[in-house]
C-alpha cells in the first residue's frame, strides 16, 4: 500500500520573484491598453499645460487648511440658508420642461432687444400706451403675464393652506 501524505511543501515565492511577477502583469496590462494609457498620458500633458496638476498638487498639500477654511466658511450664519436656497433652485429647475423655459427666453431675449433698439427718450404718454394695448403682440405679452399672475397667486394659496 501507499504511504500516506503527511508533509506538504508549498512553494512560497521569494520576493525577488514576486516583483519579477507583479512587473510582469503590469506590462502585460500597457501591452493590452496601450492606447488608452497614450490618451491618458496626452490629457495628463494638456492639464500640465495649463496649469491644473500645479493646482490639484496644492489643495492636495494643503488638504488640511482648505478643510478648515471650508468648515468655517460652511458655519457662517447665511450659509445654510444658501445651501438651501440652492437645492430649492436646483429642484425649481428641474420641474421647469425645457422647450417651454426655451420659448420664454427667447421672447424676454427679443424684449430686451426692442427695449435696446429704443431711440425715443421722449416718455410715452397715456394716449400712446392706449394704442399700445390695441397691439396684438402687447396684448399677447399682457395676458401672459396676467396668466403668470394668476397661477403665481394659485400657488402661494396653495402654499398657504398647506402651513395652515
């Protein structure tokens, strides 16, 4: 009959021999993304150029003093109610549908060209502004305004009911 194992050797690399390894993989890794390591190294270059490792060198340097200064600029009495602010205006933004944000832009866009185009410094008169709201294009700002009003008022009632 065999003879029973009782003594098993395990080879155990010499460090030496893991560094041979370790060295080997990593150069297996480059030969497989080469490519992406040549554009990776172009964008390190660019970011030198321009000065941004200099400055991420910097902050990272003085990790600790920039922390502080934030810490203590964050605990200022306004600055949460500007954090606040921020995320409600963030929130506001992504209730709005961007075609109709687009369309009312471009028309607040063409208002202020027409207020820039004015040559008149001659105030208009109460006759004027009469004729003015006979015009299709100042009765259509008019009433969309007047609908912003209305639904503006909808809302802090609702608002309202809801604190109350």
């Amino acid at each position: 009959m065999a003879k029973a194992i009782s003594n098993i050797e395990r080879y155990v690399p010499t460090p030496e021999e893991e560094k041979q390894q370790a060295i080997q993989q990593v150069l297996d890794a480059v030969g497989e993304n080469h490519q992406a390591l040549i554009t990776l190294l172009d964008i390190v270059k660019e970011l030198q150029e321009i000065g941004v490792l200099d400055i991420v060198q910097g902050a990272l340097k003085n990790r600790h003093d920039i922390g502080v200064i934030a810490v203590s600029q964050l605990n200022k009495p306004g600055m949460h109610r500007i954090m606040k602010n921020g995320m409600n205006a963030l929130q506001f933004m992504g209730k709005l549908e961007p075609a109709k944000l687009q369309n009312i832009l471009n028309a607040v866009d063409h208002g202020i060209e027409r207020l820039t185009d004015t040559k008149s410094d001659k105030p208009m008169g109460l006759m004027g502004m009469g004729r003015a709201m006979m015009e299709p294009n100042v009765t259509l700002a008019l009433g969309s305004m007047i609908n912003f009003l209305r639904g503006m008022g909808e809302g802090m009632q609702q608002a309202e009911k809801q604190v109350h």
